[in-house]
C-alpha cells in the first residue's frame, strides 16, 4: 500500500517503527518483523535488524520494499458530502460519510468534524485531529458556518432582521444573531420560493430548518458552504473528497483564535 500525503503535526519525536509503518498500512505487526527479516525496509539507507526500533518519522529516512515513507500523523479531509449519507462513523442502517473514503484513508481513522442532517449536502470536514476539532466545535468559539438554502415561503427583510436579532427555536432557545442574505425569490405553481444565504455561528440540532420553521417558513434544500475559514471547493463533485492544502488548514486554525 502507497504511503499518504504530505506531513503533518506531531508532538513526539521518535516511535516505534513498527508502530508508524502499521499505523500507515503497511502491514500488521508480524507482516513487518518478516519484511525486516528479508531486508525489505531501511532506515537512512541501511537494513533495519529490529521491526521496533525507535526512530523519528520526520528526520529519519524510512523506505519499505524501495518506497520511500511520507509520514503523517493526522489527515484532513474535504468532503463534498452527499444527501442520504449520515455524518457518522458507522451505522447499522445507513451509509456513512466514512463508507465513502478510500481504504488508505480509512486507516488514519478519521471522523467527521459536526454534522450534517442525512438530507443535507455540502462541506463537511473530515480528520483524527482531536484538538482541531474540539476547536471548531466548542461552544465558546462561535465559529460561523455558511448555508445555502431553497425555502418555500416569501423571505423577506423582516426575516432578516429578525435572524439579525437572533430567533426563538421550538424548545425556547434563542439563537445567536445570525446574517441571512436573500439571493431570489420566485413564484411558483406552489407559492413563492427563495434562495438564501444564511451565516450562523452555533450549531444546534437541525438549526437552520427551525429558524426559517420560527418565522413560518420551510427549507427544501440545504447545502452548507463555508466552515470558518475553510470554502468548499467549487469544482469538487458532490460525494467526492480531497486533502486540503496547508493553506486551508492554516485558515482553519485561523477560525479557532486562542485566547
């Protein structure tokens, strides 16, 4: 199996090299004590004798069977997710957004980054950095998220100013204020039907849906855009995903400021 990507963040210096070579997928444990039997991995060049030697993934040359390893301890994923795939790692009944990864991939073990409902699309972030993630979640760091949504109903300026105030949901909650911007509106066989953004900075369960159900109004399609500082690409297909580039990963961490 190829090795993944480019490097990533670590905090220790050296591991066990049966350990970093297994974590990557090169094989189980015992695979790799034989590979070192047959002098199939070096590190700097020379045959390695012991499969659990200590080295440092980051400065040490490693290579199996003549590849040469490029290490990563964490893996970050763009996913353009699809409607009817639940953002879950796994599920009895449903397709996760896990099932849509590659095998070399998977084995990082990644998981997604909050969620979005089973009928909505869009930017979904994907990785097994722990610490980023609990960043962009917490409560306390009011990351914004950008939607895009059709809505049946007439949304007016009145709705925006009162997702500017922030809206009571059906259990009482009221939300933060929120930018709701009106793209079109149309008049259909049905009634009208409008095309919005709407940039939120919390996510409750199934927010955006209520907030337009609080000002009598109801969401056919949702697609979310933006997390932070991180776009979905554009000419990303839907169901598809990507590594991001260390410029969006810096505009990640750019979204959860230390304080």
């Amino acid at each position: 199996m190829s090795a993944k990507g480019k490097g990533g963040k670590t905090g220790k210096t050296t591991q066990r090299l049966d350990k970093i070579l297994s974590n990557m997928g090169y094989g189980s444990r015992a695979e790799l004590k034989k590979m070192v039997k047959q002098g199939n991995i070096t590190v700097n060049g020379a045959a390695v004798k012991d499969s659990g030697l200590q080295v440092d993934p980051h400065q040490d040359v490693l290579e199996v069977e003549g590849e040469r390893v490029v290490y990563k301890e964490f893996i970050y994923l763009m996913l353009h997710k699809p409607p009817g795939v639940v953002s879950a790692t796994e599920d009895l009944r449903d397709k996760t957004v896990i099932d849509i990864l590659d095998e070399k991939d998977k084995i990082f073990d990644p998981f997604p980054v909050g969620r979005l409902d089973k009928d909505t699309e869009g930017l979904l972030l994907l990785t097994n950095d722990g610490k980023l993630a609990h960043e962009l979640l917490s409560p306390r760091k009011h990351v914004p998220k950008t939607y895009e949504a059709n809505v049946r109903g007439l949304v007016n300026e009145e709705d925006a100013a009162a997702f500017s105030q922030g809206v009571t949901l059906d259990d009482g909650y009221v939300t933060l204020p929120a930018e709701l911007n009106i793209l079109s509106v149309e008049e259909t066989e049905d009634g009208f039907l409008s095309r919005i953004s709407l940039t939120i900075h919390e996510g409750k369960f199934h927010q955006v849906k209520r907030m337009f159900e609080a000002v009598g109004k109801v969401v056919v399609y949702l697609k979310r855009v933006t997390m932070g500082g991180l776009a979905l690409d554009p000419s990303l297909p839907i169901g598809s995903y990507r590594e991001l580039t260390e410029e969006e990963l810096q505009l990640l961490y750019k979204s959860t400021p230390q304080k």
